[in-house]
C-alpha cells in the first residue's frame, strides 16, 4: 500500500502506524480525538530548508518557520534546536515562543492589523525585526521605538501582483489584497520613502508573500524577478539598496495521493540561480533570501485521531460516519474545501467499498472532515478513524465551538510519545467565564 506521507504505515496487526507507532495504541491511550505530530518528520522539514538555503543563497539567508500554522511550546523548542527563525504574527505567538525559550531577536512579527498594544508588547519582547503592512503601521512602529530610543529593524510587505493561481482564500499577492503595499499602483515606492525618512525604523529590505499551498512551477522566481526588479528601481531612484528579501512562505504538499510532491531542494535551487541571474543582469549585489515555510514543515507531520459515533446509511441518498470531533478541531473543509486522505486505522486489512461522507459531531451542517471518502463497509461505532496530514492549520485554527475542549496533542519522538498540549477539560472551557 502507497500512502500520502513516508511517515504512515501499517503493522502486521493491520493497524495503521504513523511514525512507526500503532495508532489504535495511541488513541487507547491518550483519547480522541487527538492530535498526532511527528517531531522526526519536523525535523527533517526544516532541515530540507536549511541544507538548501546553505547550499543556496548569500550568508544572512534563512529560512523561517511560519508559526500559525502550528504554534505551541514544543514546536518553538524544536525550531531553535534546528536553528530555524520563526514568523510570529500575534503577541500569543511573541508569548508562546518566549516561554519556549526561543530567542526572540530571530523571529519575525507579521500582520496586517498590529495594533498599538501589539506594537508595544513585540518591541518590549525585543522581537527582530517588523514586517510592516503599510503606513500607519509605520508611524505607529516609528512612535513607539522613538519613545524606546531604539532603531527597529523592519521589512515592508509589497505586494508583486502574482497570481498563484491557488484557492482565492490562501492567495495573497496580488494587487488586490489586504495585505502589503502595491508595487504596481506606485504606492510601494512611496512607502519606501516614508520609511527612509524614519529615525527609528532600519529598513532592511521587502517582504513579499503570494500564498499558500503553492504548486506552480515558477511562483517564487516571478516573485523574486518582480522584486529584485523593484530592489533595483529603488536603488536607482532613492539611493537605497535593499540588503534583505523575503519570498514568504507557501510551498504546498501531497494531502492525497494524487497531488503533486515538491521537490523542496530542487525548488530552491531554482529559486537561487533565478535570484543570481535576475542580480547580475540588473546590476545590483545578491540580497539575502528569507522564505517563511509554515504547511511544508508541519503538515505532513500530522495525523488526527478520531472514533466513529454512528454510520448512518440513508436509503437512496449518500452515507455518513460521523466521529467525535469536527470543525472545532479541523475547520479546513468547511472553510474551503480541502481535501484529505481518511482511513479506518483498525481495518487496514479490509477493502475500502463504503462511499461515506465523514462528518463532525458539531451543530452545523457544514461540519465535514471529508465527502466521498472510502471506508470499509465493517466501520461502525468505536472504530478509528485517522485523517492523514493535518499538522498544519488544523490545532491552529481550533475553536471552542459547541464547547468542546480542544484535543490534546501528542509529539511522536524516536519511538516514543509525549504529550506537548494537554487535552482541555470542562473546568479550562469554564475557566474564563464570571
Ligand atoms: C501563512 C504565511 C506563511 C506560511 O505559508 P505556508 O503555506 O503555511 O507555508 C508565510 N508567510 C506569510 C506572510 C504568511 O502569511
């Protein structure tokens, strides 16, 4: 049997395994539904970036952890011990990843919306450097290190006006974007400007992002032409030349078999000979390249756990096998239909002839997992039902809806499991409440 990810197998009980480990052991002994990652499968991510980017690019180049996609303790401890930076984009994160230890002078604070409060608690956290979106983030920033006495570092967020040709809801470079500046209109270089003009922000250069889930053959080396060709404009008509370039995050994986697998490696060499050719043609010295993985690193490191509560064949019309879990825990399909692959982690050995929908426990008729999933015909109540892939956006995105705790999450380490979040109880749902 050929699987989504390398890290997911099956035992000679005919139990699926992820990480190695029996999944129906590790769902009896820590409950569904539950949050699986494999901390091997991360590691091994971020080194894939961090041999290319050394291979690669100029010294000062780095890869960066896109921290929504997953942002807990463990996974900071994990990003320092590979010497990886991080995106953090709330001060949740900023507070998450200092309590982690992670030295915060290599994280990178992003967001459309800081508020002044957010501005406040980054810069007294010492965070690195600022991706500002636009220009009243800028004074905002240029008021607040003022009063501090000290030069923020800072990218501005451009927008290249790249279609990545994904799902409009992850596509967040074009023009038309709530995020960044345009560099088509000529708002961008009167943005580079004000910011030249600030004495406590050091502009180190532009950041850019074109989305999310990226497949396209040539995303970041359009990308990278759009803006080394704007580093040189820059450099032409203000004098500035910018030292560093963000690329953003985004290159997509494999959820179901059927969907391509990037080459990471190979891309970014890609991304490297465009970066050297596009910088000797214009004339300008290679800055150093920062892209922001988040899905790439996490994602296939995930798996979650769930029982099936009822199967439930309505004669004539489709079937359903709800689990104890759903859109508070995994609110990706319903948000924008993404697939996954499901399987029933007990009955590996059995074929798979139930078409069935595979829908939440929540109050709300668009809590599915999945549609046309393939189960086999024997799947009933108290069954295992595992969702292959789900390590990123998937606890970062958890609610509390229907008050329903979050699910714990259990790290998967060299043989051995560990809780890194715990389950959230009945007393943390009413911890809150006056
Ligand atoms: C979401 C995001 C990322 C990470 O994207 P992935 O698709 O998870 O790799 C990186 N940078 C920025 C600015 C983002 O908003």
């Amino acid at each position: 049997m050929s699987f989504v990810c390398e890290n997911i197998g099956v035992n000679a009980e005919n139990h699926l395994t992820f990480a190695g480990q029996d999944t129906l052991r590790l769902a009896e002994e820590y409950g569904t539904p539950l949050y699986l990652l494999d901390e091997d499968r991360i590691r091994r991510n971020c080194r894939l970036y961090l041999e290319a980017f050394r291979a690669s690019f100029v010294p000062g180049s780095r890869p960066l952890y896109a921290s929504k996609a997953a942002a807990f303790k463990q996974v900071y401890r994990v990003m320092a011990e590979e010497g990886m930076g991080v995106d953090v984009c709330s001060p949740g994160e900023i507070a998450t990843a200092e309590a982690a230890g992670f030295d915060l002078a290599g994280a990178c604070f992003h967001g459309n919306g800081k508020t002044d409060g957010d501005i406040r608690y980054a810069l007294d956290k010492g965070v690195g450097c600022f991706v500002v979106d636009n220009a009243e983030e800028l004074l905002a920033l240029e008021a607040e290190a003022g009063r501090r006495g000290l030069r923020q570092k800072a990218l501005l967020r451009l927008t290249p006006g790249i279609d990545p040709h994904t799902y409009a809801a992850v596509a967040t470079g074009q023009v038309d974007s709530k995020f960044g500046v345009a560099i088509e209109t000529g708002q961008a270089e009167d943005f580079v400007r004000l910011a030249l003009e600030q004495k406590h922000v050091e502009l180190r250069g532009y950041h850019c992002h074109v989305g999310s889930q990226v497949f396209g053959e040539d995303v970041f080396e359009r990308a990278a032409a759009v803006m080394l060709a704007f580093v040189a404009e820059m450099k032409e008509k203000t004098g500035y030349l910018a030292p560093e370039l963000s690329l953003g995050g985004g290159y997509g994986v494999p959820y179901v078999v059927s969907d391509p697998i990037v080459d990471i490696p190979a891309k970014i060499a890609s991304v490297a000979k465009t970066v050297k050719e596009t910088c000797a043609r214009l004339g300008i010295p290679e800055p150093a390249i920062h892209m922001e993985p988040g899905r790439s690193i996490v994602a296939d490191a995930g798996m979650t756990l769930y029982r099936a509560v009822a199967v439930k064949r309505i004669t004539g019309y489709k079937n359903y096998v709800t689990i104890d879990g759903g859109m508070g825990d995994d609110p990706r399909y319903a948000l924008y239909g993404s697939r996954y692959t499901c399987l029933a982690a007990g009955r590996m050995g059995e074929a798979s002839e139930l078409r069935c929908t595979l829908a939440g426990r929540c109050c709300e008729s668009g809590d599915l997992i999945q549609e046309d999933v393939l189960l086999p015909e024997t799947v009933g109540r108290g069954d295992v039902i595992a969702v292959c892939t789900t390590g990123a956006y998937n606890y970062s995105m958890a609610s509390n809806y229907n008050r329903y705790g979050r699910p714990a999450l259990v790290m998967l380490r060299e043989g051995k499991s560990f809780v890194a979040v715990r389950r959230e109880s009945l007393e943390d749902l009413l911890r809150l409440d006056l």
